[in-house]
C-alpha cells in the first residue's frame, strides 16, 4: 500500500459569500462545505488529512472534532495558496508518499475522481499532476500553459495573463497531486512577484518543468466535480447537484421520488424500499426511514427512527423522534424531540408531542398537548387533551396506564397518574392520581336558567 496524505485549503474567510459564516461551513446538502471534499480525500484512501485553517479557526476544527486522520493548520494570514500549502508541512513531517491537495470549497468533488487522478499520476511516475476542465467561459481561473508538443509549462492566474492566454480553455480546478519530497524540496521556492503580490501553488508546476521532472495535466471527466463555490448562487448550484445524487441513489434503491427536483434528502438519510416520498420534503441527516412509507407533500423529518409501513401526513414535523411499525402521523402534526411511539399508533391533526412514550395501539387523534408522559398500550386520548406539565419554574410527569380511555377536553395536571383500564370523563381537569378501573370525573353541575335570554332582552 502506497501512503497518501491530503491537504485541504481552508483558511480563505470567503468575502464573496458576504456571511459572517466562513464560506467552508456553509452547509451543504446537510453537511458543512468542508466535510465534503474531506470525505472525498478520506474514499481515496487519506490518511492523515492537514486541514490548513485561519479565520473562524475553531469552528472548522470542530467540525471534525474526534476524527482520528485529520490533523489542523494554522495559516494566521492569507499570503496565498503556496504559503497555505507551506503551512501544512509541518503537520506532514515524517510522511513520505504522495500528497493530494484540494480545496475546502468544492463539494461537489467525488473520491472516484481523485482514485482516477491518482492512478494517472503514479503510472506516469509524475512529480506533479494537476487536475483540469475545460470550460467555456474560463474567466477567473488559472489557466493550463501548454506548449507546441501539449506539455504542461505553467499555470498562469487571470489576473497574471496576457491577452493570448487568457483565450485558454484549460483552467486549473486548484485540485493536484504531487510526491512528497518534490513538495517539501519545492514549496519554500516559491515566490510572491505576481499581480496579487501572492505565494501562488501553481508556480509548482512551472519549477518542476524547469526542473525537467514529469508534470501533467489531466481533464477531469465531469467538468461540474470541480465547481468552487465562491458565491450563494453557487452555493444554491451545487446543492442541487448534490441534492440529484442522493435522490438519484435513494430511487436506485427502490425508493419512489413523486418530483424528485423538490424532494429535499440530506446525506446519511437511510430510506427502505418501497416507500413513498411526495414533493416538498424535508428530510435531515441521521434519519432512517423503514420500507413501504408513505411520506406526504411538505412534510419535515430530522434526525428520527421510522419503522415499515408508517404514513406520514402532509405538513408534519418530525424532530428526533422514534416510530414503531404501521404508525400514522399527522396532518400537520408536530413531533418534537423524545416522541417515542410504538407499533400502530395514530397521531391526528394539530397534535404536539414532546418527550413522551405512547405503547402499540394508542391513539391521539385530534387537537393535543402531551409532553413529558408516559402514555400505555391501547389508550386513546380524546380531542383537545392536554397535558399540564409546566407549573412556571418545573416540568413534571404524566404517566397513563393501558387501555385508558381520556374523554376530550381533559386537563391533566402533572404531577399526576391515571391507573390501568380507566376512564376521565370529558371535560375533567385531572389533578389527584386515578387508581385503575375507575372512572374520573370533575365538573362543575350544570344550572339552566329558564327563561335567561328572554329577561335580558
Ligand atoms: C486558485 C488557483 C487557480 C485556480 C482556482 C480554482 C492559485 C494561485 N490559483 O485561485 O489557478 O483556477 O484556485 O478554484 O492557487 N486559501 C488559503 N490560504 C490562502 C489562500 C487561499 O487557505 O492564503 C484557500 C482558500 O480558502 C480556498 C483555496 O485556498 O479554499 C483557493 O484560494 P482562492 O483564493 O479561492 O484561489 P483562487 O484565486 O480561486
Ligand atoms: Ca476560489
């Protein structure tokens, strides 16, 4: 096994995205921008990965906070891409092999280009290879130099070239990978007399031709993978893309997109066969879905565990919540963090749930609050129930037994328990516990007053 090392650039603020954010943790498809082509450069086989970082410095580190292969580098001021790359040295000291260098703000890049990349390289037995594209508007880019015969002499930046070269097509993806020692013995080589008064990595490519040592240039296959997201109209461009790929792979899978171009799936969202998914969804990372789902229109689903066979109705929201097998949903439902619902259990519209668990078969259906409960097997909950678990200052518990039936309009106020196989009657404001088999009921007797309306008129 040959060793291979990274290193991704990332200490640039990127002003053009006008965020307080650094451009690099701009999320993207569920992911910050970074995390992308780190997993890119992890696939071809990495290890370590130097992430050269300046502004916002801490954010970025944490991002990979626990990440066994990434090692950090301080770049406290922007002197350019060769100084970026002379700062990550130290980082590698000891590593002898080869080194990939990519960008931090080109997520669209895939591992299979980088293996490609690196294939091209090691059977030409090159110093440097640099990865390219041809476009059709260049302008921006670094362009590839190439000689009569076609090989590479330089790469010159736009701000640097003639009127001639800058009609070049070839431009430069910033994405290269070079031997070890040829960087270690070159990088302090490199110099700042530029129009941008910068230490550029392409003059790299220039020293190793003067130098007479073997360095290529190679076409990326998909000219898209090389995208820099330097503005949020790009940042929009490439989450689309990445967007189409997961969709592309979840329908592979077997899973039914009804318009797949507003079907809004993170990375690391697993999606059994067979299931659903209607447009406007929302669907966050870490999110498994069972098989045979039906997912209805501009429903949004972070972080939850769905069983088989559940139907999720329109303009719900699932927020780290856990769902047995057969269980419905919604419409506009919200589950928040710590709904833990078992096999079958129907939650109606305009029902909130936070921190609670219901058993196989309970019902909500209509028009409720239960937070903080523990709710048992075959227990339905009538329409307008709510759980009264704030008194101000404490959250307290509701815990109902199996095979409850609360009429509608109940008040439970935690504190408080209703035994197994009883019964509130509507309207009761439940505040003293209920042992089992009983019935609960609170009410104020009624009084007709004959004749009321006539006398006040
Ligand atoms: C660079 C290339 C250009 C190429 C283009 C591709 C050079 C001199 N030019 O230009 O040929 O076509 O990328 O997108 O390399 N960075 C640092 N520290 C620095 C400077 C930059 O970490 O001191 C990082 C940035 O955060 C960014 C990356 O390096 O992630 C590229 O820097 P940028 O300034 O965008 O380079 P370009 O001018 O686009
Ligand atoms: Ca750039």
């Amino acid at each position: 096994m040959v060793s291979l090392a990274s290193i991704v650039l990332a200490a640039g603020k990127g002003t053009r995205m006008k965020s307080g954010l650094i451009k690099v943790l701009h999320p993207v498809a569920g992911l910050p921008m970074i995390a992308w082509p780190v997993a890119a450069a992890r696939d071809a086989g990495s290890d370590p990965i130097v992430l050269v970082i300046g502004h916002q410095a801490n954010a970025v580190q944490g991002v990979f906070r626990g990440a066994a292969d990434i090692r950090c580098a301080m770049q406290e001021e922007q002197l350019g891409t060769g100084h970026a790359v002379a700062c990550a040295l130290d980082a590698l000291a000891g590593f002898h092999g080869t080194v990939l260098i990519l960008c931090g703000d080109t997520p669209l890049l895939r591992s299979e280009t980088l293996k490609a990349m690196l294939a091209f390289h090691r059977n030409n037995q090159a110093a440097i290879t640099v990865l390219t594209a041809l476009l059709e508007d260049p302008y921006g880019y670094g362009r590839v130099v190439r000689d009569n015969s076609g090989r590479v002499t330089r790469i010159v930046e736009q701000k640097d070239a003639d009127p001639e070269e800058q009609k070049i097509c070839e431009i430069n993806s910033g994405i290269y990978c070079m031997e070890s020692d040829f960087l270690f013995n070159n990088i302090r080589g490199i110099g700042n007399d530029n129009a941008q008064g910068e230490y550029y990595l392409t003059d790299l490519l220039a020293i190793a031709v003067r130098k007479e040592l073997n360095c290529l240039a190679l076409p990326a296959a998909d000219a898209e993978e090389i995208m820099g997201v330097n503005d949020r109209v790009q940042l929009a461009e490439a989450a689309a893309i990445l967007r189409r790929r997961i969709n592309r792979e979840h329908m592979l899978n077997g899973v039914t997109m009804i318009d797949p171009d507003r079907t809004y799936i993170d990375h690391g969202v697993s999606i059994g066969a067979d299931t659903t998914i209607h447009p406007g969804c929302r669907i966050g990372k870490g999110t498994v879905i069972g098989e045979g789902c039906e997912i209805e229109g501009e429903v949004s689903i972070s972080g939850c565990r769905i069983g088989d066979d559940c139907h999720i109705k329109a303009a719900s929201v699932l927020e780290e919540s856990e769902l047995g097998e057969d269980v419905a949903i919604g419409p506009m439902a919200h589950l928040r963090p710590g709904t833990s619902l078992g096999n079958n259990v129907k939650i109606g519209n305009f029902v909130e749930t936070k921190k609670i668990v219901m058993g196989k078969g309970s019902k909500a259906s209509h028009l409720t609050y239960l937070g903080d409960a523990e709710i048992g097997c075959n227990v339905n909950i009538g329409c307008g129930t709510i759980t009264c678990n704030y008194d101000g200052v404490n959250k307290h518990r509701t815990v109902i037994g199996d095979d409850v039936f609360i009429g509608s309009d109940v008040q439970l106020v935690a504190p408080v328990s209703v035994g197994r196989n009883s019964l509130v009657a509507a309207g009761t404001t439940v505040t003293i516990d209920v042992p089992p088999d009983s019935l609960a009921i609170s009410r104020i007797p009624q009084v007709n007053k004959d004749g009321w309306r006539l006398k006040k008129k």
